[in-house]
C-alpha cells in the first residue's frame, strides 16, 4: 500500500500515518518529493482498513500494490477451482464448458417445463434452470410460484437427473431453497446483500454468484470474498451485462472481457447469461459463442416451452426449437473449444 | 402503451398481439404504417406484464404513455406529500428542509456519539443518522455493533430528543430496528432487494429509500412503489450518487438534477446525500448546497466526532468543528429557500 | 413519429403540433386518453426536425417508430454492403473476414514496420494499418511523424502489397492523406467531428469509422449517414470500446454485442478492435475471437517489432511472435466461420 | 510515479524498466515485496511517456503521483486565473459569476437576436452565445448560417455592447470565426479534436471549452493542457453534462461535482450549461442555481425570441418571458454570492 499526501500535509499528519501504520505491524518506508511525500506501507492490509488510513489529515490518495480480495486471488491459489457434483458433473478448468438452461420463473404447467427439460437433457445439457422466487423491478409483476415452484423443479430433476438452479432471495428461505437446488444462485440486484452472502458462505453447496450491473470486477470479487470468508469456496461468478448508456437496443452491456479479467485474476469459474446480458432473444447465439471463446466455464440460457405465453422474460428466452437450433450449434463449438482446453493456458499474453 | 411491430411481422403476429391487449381490457387501435405495423393500446398496464406483450413474435419494441409507477406518481396525487413525525417534525412540500446527521457507523464510545447528537441539536437539526448494521464491500471492514448500536442511538435520542434514522439489512432484523428506529433507512445496495421492500412495506414508519447506484430514476421510483403496494407510503427518497466512468476524484457521480426531476413526476419527499455522493469531505458544502437550491428536502451528513478513528468512511465524515462551520452556512441557505418555498411552484418551466 | 402531450396540456397546444406537423405534409391521428393526449404522425422526419415538435408548448415526448438513420438502414437496402479493392480484397456479406494489423504509429525505423508488414503478409492478413497522424490525450506524447509516415506505410505496401489504412485527423490533411491511403479512419474521439465526416463524405475511398467511447449506437449510425449523406456510401464500422465505470483491468468496455446489434439494423460492414477496445495484451486473443464469432467482418489489431520500445500504444500491442502465435489460431477460426457463412443469417432470431 | 511488477516478473524485467528510467534521468528506488517489486521513480515525466514503460515486460500497473497535466493545475499556479475583457468583464476568482445567454444557433431573423440581447443586457448579462456553425447528430438537421450568423452576431454586439461567444469547429474557419467572436468555443464533440485545440492555442483570444460528454475530469483538464501548452492561457473550462445510463428524463448528467474539484486541483475558471446539460428547460433554473452554489465562474443557457420556432434546441432554451423571470432569481442567488467570495476559500476542507 502506498500513500500518497497532500501538497501541504505537514510532518505531525505524515507521523500520524506512519504511527498508525506501525501500530497495525506494517514496515513503513517515507520518501519526500518535491511535491508530495509519498509513504511505502507493506504489510496485511486485512487487519487495517484503508478508509482509517484516508480518513487521517493531510492523506490525499491511497495506491494499492495487492488485490483486496485474497481468498478469490489467483495470488493465493494458482490453478483453476473445479467444483464436481454428485453425479459427476464439473465446472471449471479444463473441463467441457456446461449448460444451464430453463425457463425464467417456473410456472404453473409441468408438462411446459419437463419438455423444456427434456430437450436440455437431449442435447447434453447438464443444468435446468428456473426461478421459484424472482425479483421483480415493478410490484406489478408476477413473481414466482414459491415452494411450489421449486417442487416442479424437483420434479423435473427426478425425470430428467438434470441438477437444479434455483435462487434464492431472502435468507429466511435459505432452507427451503437448500433442499431443492443443486446450486444457488445469488441474483445481480443481490451481489452486495451482504447477509445473503454470509448465509451461503455458511452452507455446502454451490453458489452461482451474478455479478450486479453496476459492479466493477473488484467489487464482485469481493462479494465472492464474502461468501468464502464464511465458508463456502465452491462459488461459481456468472457475467450478465453491465449498465451502460445505451439501452435502445440492448437491456445492459455484455461485458465479455470480464471473463478473461476474471481468469486471470482469480481460480473461481466463470459462466456467461447471455438471456439477460442482452434481453434480446436474437443476441443469445452470438453472444454465448462470444463468452465462450473469451474463456466462459459455461452457459446460461432462458429457455420456455412457450415464450409468447411466458409470464416473465419471454422477450429472451428460446422456444424449444430455437434452443435445438442454437445449442446445436453451441455444442459444436464447446466440442472444439474443449479439445483445445487440454493446454491450460489459452491465450497469448 | 403503444406496441411497434417488426418491419416483417405477418397478419398473424398483429392478430395475437391484439388477442393479448383485448383479453386484458385494452382498447385497441391498429395503424398500418408504410414500414412498420403500431398497435395503440388504452388501458391499464398493471394487469397485464409488458414483458408479455414483448414476448409475442414480431413485436419489435414497446413505447409506454405513462409511467410505470402509480401510487408514487404525481399523476394520482399532485400536492406534495408530507411526512409529520409526533414530535411535530415534518419533511417534504412547503416544510423547511430538515437535517439528518451522524456518524457512519455507531461505535463502543458514547461520549463521541453524544458529542455529534448534540453539536447536531445546537445547529438545529432534526435527526441523528448512524449505522447498527453496516454493508461493507470487503468482508475484512467493520460490519457494525448490531442491538448494541441501536440502544445507544436510542440513548442518545433521549439525551438529545433528536430522532433516530438507521439502516435495516436484512427482513430478520427488521423488528429489532423497528423498536429503535424513527425512519428506517434501505441502503443504496438494497434499493432492489424486494423481500426487504415488502417488508418495510408492511409496517407503519417512515422509511428512507437510497437510490442504488446503478438505477434509473424510473427504477428508483418503481422500487418506492413496491413499498408503497405493500401498504407504506410514507417513503422518503434519497439521492446518493450514481456510477459513473471517472472514479478518480469523487466516489460516485451525485445525480442533483435527479432531485428536480423526481419532485416534478413524484409526490413523495427528495433529500440529498453529499457524504456517500462525494466520497470527499470538502465536497460536503457545495455539493448539500447544489441539492437544497434544487429543490431537496433534506440533506444527510456523515459526521463524527474524530473522524481520524472512525471504523467506517471517516474520509467522508465532517468533525464536529467542520460541521458546525459548514451547517452555519447551510442553515443560512435553508432559511432564505424556506422564505421562497411559501410559494408552491419554485422553477420555471 | 407519435407526440405525446402533457398531463396539463391546452387544446391550443395540441392544434400547435398537429399544424406543424401538416404543414410539412405529416398525415395527423389525435387520440385523447384519460391521462395525457398522443398524437400519431405519419410522414418523413427527414423533412422536420423532431426538436421543433419538441419546442412546442406542452409536449411531453417523441417516441421515434422508425430508426432517424436512413441510407444506412437495413430497411433502404437488405443486403450486405461488400466494399471491393483493386487487388481484389472484399470487406462484409459472406466473404471471409479481414485483418489489418500494424504498429499504433508509424516510427522512423522502416525496417522495423517491414518486419511487421512482411509477418503480417506470410499469415495471411490483407492491410497494414499504421498512424502519421495521432491523436494524444496529453500534449506532451508522440503525435506522430506526418508526410514522412505516410510515405513509410508507401513504400512497406510497394513491398509486400498490402493495402494501407491510416486515420485523418483534420481535413486540412485530407489530400495528403489521401494520396497514401487505401482506407481513411475516423478516429474515436473525431466520430461526431462532422466537418470532417462531410470532408471523407466528398471523397471516393473506403472510409473505416470508429465509434466513439460514449456514443450510442443511434449516434453511431447517424455518424455513418453524414458520411454516406454526402455522397461515399463505403464506411466500415468499427467498434473498439465504450466509456465504463471500471477502467482497473481495461481501458473500455468492448461492446461486443453491438456487432450483431448493428448487422441487425445496417447493411455496413463491422470490424472489431481489441486493441483499443481492451488496452492489454492478453486480451487481444480472447475479444478478437469474441468478436468474429459474434459475425465480425474484420479484426483490427496492433502489432510492433519491438512493443517495448514502441513509442505509443507498445502495452497493448503484440510483438511479432506473439502475433504470428494469436493469427495462427485466428486464422483458423477465421476459416471455420468462413465455411459456415455460406448461409447468409448466421443467427437463430 | 510507482510502477508495479507482475507477480511473476524476472530480475531482466526489473533492470529493463529501472534502466528506461535512469536514461530519462529518474531516480530509482526497487522494492522487493513479498508478492510484487516495486519501482519508486522520481523525476519529470513529461519527458517519457508512461506508455513507454508500460509497454515492458513484467510491467504489471503504473500508479501516477502527480496529475499529469501541468500548466492547468494549481501545483504550478495557487492563485485562480482570471481572464479580462477590453470593457472591464472579468471572469474568475473572486469576480461576479457572469452570464452568457442566447439562442442555440443563430438564424436569419436579426430582430428576434436582437431581442434576447437587449433582454440580455437588460439583466445584467455580459455575453451573447449563438451557434454559426453547429454539429448536428443528424445530417438532416439544420446547421448553422456560417458567416452570415457571425455578422448578425456582430450587428447585435455593435446594438448592444455585449461580448460575442461562438464556436469554432474546424481549424480551417479559425480566422473567420476569430474576426467577430470575442470568446472562442470549442464544443463537447471536439474536446480531443487536437487539432483544434491546437490552432485555438496559437491565437490570443479566450477559448471555452466544453467536457466531452465520456471525458474524465484528468482528459477535461489535459485538453486545456493542450492549448495552454501551445500558448494559450486563456481557457474557460465548461461542464455540460456527460453521458449517463438513464437518459429517460434528462439529456445528459450535469455533474456539479466537476466544478469544485476542478476548482481545487486547476487555477482555470468553470462554468456550467444547464441547458445542454439536461436538455429540459424546466431543469435550467434548479440546474444554474445548483452549479453557481457549486462554486461556477458563470452560467450559459440557451434563450430563443420564440422557442417554438427554433431550428435548433428549441425544448431546451427559455423564452424571453421565462429567461426574465429566471435570471431575476438567478442575479439574487449571484449578488448573495458574489458577496461571500469576498474570502477566496469557499469551502469547508
């Protein structure tokens, strides 16, 4: 860590950074320039917050040399963290890509989700998605079917021996939503509800974490911190777009370098939504084979049996036939993309 | 609402989509224009999901007449809604902006925060701020004293007869805060985090809503709606900043001309947040100047009593010495707007 | 065009706009609704510009039905536009995506950009792109060699054949640099630089255009439509990154999705630039791919003898081995895609 | 300057980027930490270019002590610029916040121009604005009148007295546009046009210059550093909004946080725009009030005889009626003002 002082900091503020530094056991090393006077800290930033150090007088900027996320760093852990399921299903380093696909919220028909299922199950797909409870922007909106929900999702994993994702909201359904999902996801609005990432970071499973829309890649990797600081390594990060100022013809910004950022920064895997990275259900092929060759783990994709019918997200979701045509075509450049993957580094630095 | 179809859309997709608007009580109006099919829709948009609509095949793109937002809408009620708390406080239409100060976080040390509640008192302000429960980026900062802090809030309440805003993070600790707390405050990151709306929704206090960093101004009001669904309307807006592309010099990009616009579509309160706009104490003052002048109804301050020590944003924080110098100006600025707000309507239009 | 009025607006208001909307020949349907009255306009924008109905007292908003750009429009011409060169090289519809590599700007040491040129030609790429004129945020950088660049970038395409792309920056400069160039760019920060857009808009060569890093895609296109406006129909368009609000691992965000957005609504060519677009190195490989896959026509990538004596840009520019290393592997995606855009839509809508 | 190596950099990569800095008479100090080295160097780097050294191996981050521009920041100059006219208006320091206020472009109607400037004089404004030349999104929009704009310009200032602003937007009009203006602008589209900058540096005339709407407050001060550097102190910074993710309500964000800070780290006087910056006339008064608070030099809006008429910006400017009754609140809040800037340090710190 280095801190920077104010043209005009005096020597009293220069010796109250150093001696609060000393205090917290960093070795402090002060050069004077002609402008600023400039103080070398090393040492474990964990143990002292940066903003105590901003807050003193005369402190204008402070430069840091490490990450402040440690468990998440590649720093810490230099190969891939693959996450392995009970059947067998991995995510992560030189593993084949997976696919998790289904229906936005799950809705009343079973019949609707187990052809959805089915399809997925045909064309080597390893997840079935679908919300039981779904955050919604309006109060208008419907928003999940709840417990039932996530026993239509059960069911459809007993048909089909597809693993579950679901989401989980609130923390108070933490147990509900662990008996029935494989992975849990944490959604984008939700990144930094801090409580909820303690509550998974207490649990077992797997937890999709997706990144929220105004959330540098620091940022979420520091919610990902917060979810392993409690216990729970096996999190898996999700890029689902990103604000911008153009949403004319995109609902966010699919942010595809964040992918290989993400790799080379940190172990954890990382998956691509394209459905709500775009909101555009033509934008789905594009930009799934777009997060795939930049690195992605795995997809995500809405799927509905019926998306003219769909009581949320219809407008990015596939139709069954859709989704035969793209995956399809996916699956031929997974093939590719994984025999490529037996070295493990892929790309030229 | 006014649906536009694909340059290529058939017979067909117009027929479905005017199915959809009729089953639903829509009138319905079709133009055929030399590119594009419209589709004018008149009715109620609560019953029926856009998202729908936008699910059918060939609807290119939605255009919305109204709002999305009703019950937060001036277009229900156009005077000012006034929030009046028993002490005969009140925020918002003709009232005098009111002032809202404290620390980050409650902290051990009473004397310090007694130091605040009563430098505040003096300068006449009306609410003591402070954080029980703290959401923190990094998992290594400080999270808050939890009960603890909340008593000595209200200890300090009862010394000072200040009233006690504080933040709620999680629905399971909303009765704890209920029992301390005069406005309830959602954080910035929770401004979507729907199962805490529909919480607060349920009980009868005021409740702060902070804009989340990434929201449009429609989100921000469609996030009080869901509060105001739920039962509460007495909800407070708070303008905090917004993310944007140059973090170099402030935290966040504090979104004033927001204030203006929200009192213009919205009849609920506005107050403004330099502190977490900012990032920078020096920024306090002009920046609590540029929001009352355009039109706030309040503004919140981090203040502490040695911000050298604070656990939390002590960067941001005014010393109670800067706070009385800054809040001498401001009072100065608020008598002369207060004098001006006798008459309703303050801009030209 | 659909105008639709204030809550509060007069019946003097609304004939205001319907005049002025009959007057330029508009065909005119006033709906009056139970909030606010719309008024449905059929007729050519072109001829009447929206900010005049915006002006008129009581309207609240103009929602656009067609796009404001017109000759780059899909809706005027459906087919691909293919931009053809002497030598045969053609850019957009089903031919195999180009390369135009080079150094950011040309340097005094020929034999240097040969070895690029020539590394470049023996891997199949069809230009050699190179700056004389550079555009630098500080004053104190290298702005480029001027004449004597140009004639370097000459002679290296006496030697080895390629065609020569290099950037305008003035239309001072306009003859000079179009004695030399096979393709004139816009840059990035010259894309709304319209009396420069009106200049290579008079002239007859291929013109590549960058968008710039906070333009919206509407502006982007409307960039193109002054050049194609004023009479040169052959523009390239090129993304290479937008403004975000985490520049700690990239310099822009790299739009990807704007690229199949764009194929969707224009019949021009798109290349993708992940030099510019990302700022590092090692992001070259993965958003160059990203990029084609998602139906780029070209890639443009920075390539130096010696990136670390390169006098700008050396960070992001590969070294002539690690060049050929990336071009191997795009080349043989390049041939893959190449293969499967014998069908002409390459995306499930 | 302190540059970062890769984890994983060589002692070669070390001696490689300490040698490049001892060439360029830095001196060198090389910390070896326990995950990264260190490079402290002291010395002028406007004599190497970061991107020189960026571009070595092993180079992972440079982090910049000093601002990188020079001339425009107050390390070099305490004291605030102010610029004089022949007729004794003064901008900056402690002086009067003036006004500049006129119609969007100039159009043929001499006397309704006439009339905003007599309304203009009438309230104590000291600047007529008018657009002879005008960048147009569009190329269907109208453009300017050219030359004749400028006489009318002229007449208007020989009636009234008032000093002309217009803006130049090509280098080759310079000595035109020079002729009648008595205050050059150079508008946000071109705020990287070097090459304009340049020729603005060459004359002696003062140049407004206005954020680009992507540009960072470090790019805002180094495009002035531009045309200080080629002799031209005389630079008004504008802030006119910058692009943001919510454009439903408002043009662009104001960001009146860029005028306090640009004031603590430059000596150049700000002023602020509503006009563009919000691109709604209802937000004009909250929006000029808040910057002028904010610590502005001066305003500029947009008044037009007959707003409905208006070929460009007509939604956006105020009519005479409405400026008269704007600037009689406005001239209140800037006499207030002016009084306090008696003392140089307006804010708390």
């Amino acid at each position: 860590m280095i801190i920077i002082m104010e043209r005009d900091a005096t020597a009293v503020n220069v010796q109250a950074v150093t001696e609060l530094l000393k205090e917290h056991g960093f070795q402090v090393i002060v050069h004077e320039g002609d402008v600023h006077t400039v103080i070398d800290a090393l040492g474990d930033k964990t143990t002292l917050s940066p903003g105590r150090i901003e807050a003193l007088d005369g402190v204008k900027q402070i430069k840091f040399i490490r990450e402040p996320f440690r468990l998440a760093s590649r720093d810490r852990k230099s190969e891939d963290t693959v996450i392995e399921f009970e059947n067998g299903v991995k995510i992560g380093g030189a593993n084949r890509p997976v696919a998790m696909v289904g229906p936005c919220s799950v809705e009343e028909d079973y019949e609707g989700l187990l052809q959805v299922a089915l399809a997925a199950k045909e064309l080597g797909c390893q997840f079935l998605r679908g919300g039981a409870f779904k955050p919604r922007t309006s109060p208008y909106d419907f928003d999940g079917l709840g417990e039932k929900g996530l026993q239509l999702l059960a069911r459809a994993k007993e048909d089909t021996g597809l693993l579950v994702v679901t989401e989980l909201m609130d923390s108070t359904d933490l147990d509900l939503v662990y008996k029935y999902a494989d992975v849990i996801q944490i959604g984008a609005r939700n990144m930094q509800n801090f409580k909820l990432l303690k509550a998974v970071g207490h649990c077992d499973k797997p937890v999709i974490l997706k990144r929220g829309p105004a959330s540098t890649i620091r940022e979420f990797l520091l919610a990902a911190e917060h979810i392993m600081y409690n216990g729970n390594e096996k999190v898996i990060l999700c890029e689902r777009g990103i604000k911008g100022f153009d949403s004319s013809f995109t609902r966010n910004v699919l942010d595809i370098s964040a992918i290989p950022v993400i790799k080379k920064y940190s172990h954890l895997p990382v998956i691509v939504d394209p459905s709500h990275g775009t909101g555009q259900r033509y934008l789905i092929e594009p930009m799934a084979k777009a997060g795939l060759v930049a690195g992605a783990d795995g997809v995500m994709v809405e799927v509905h049996h019926n998306p003219a019918k769909a009581l949320s997200d219809g407008k990015q979701s596939l139709s069954i036939s859709q989704f035969k045509e793209v995956f399809t075509k996916l699956n031929a450049l997974i093939d590719t993309l994984h025999l490529e993957k037996s070295s493990t580094i892929s790309f030229v630095e």
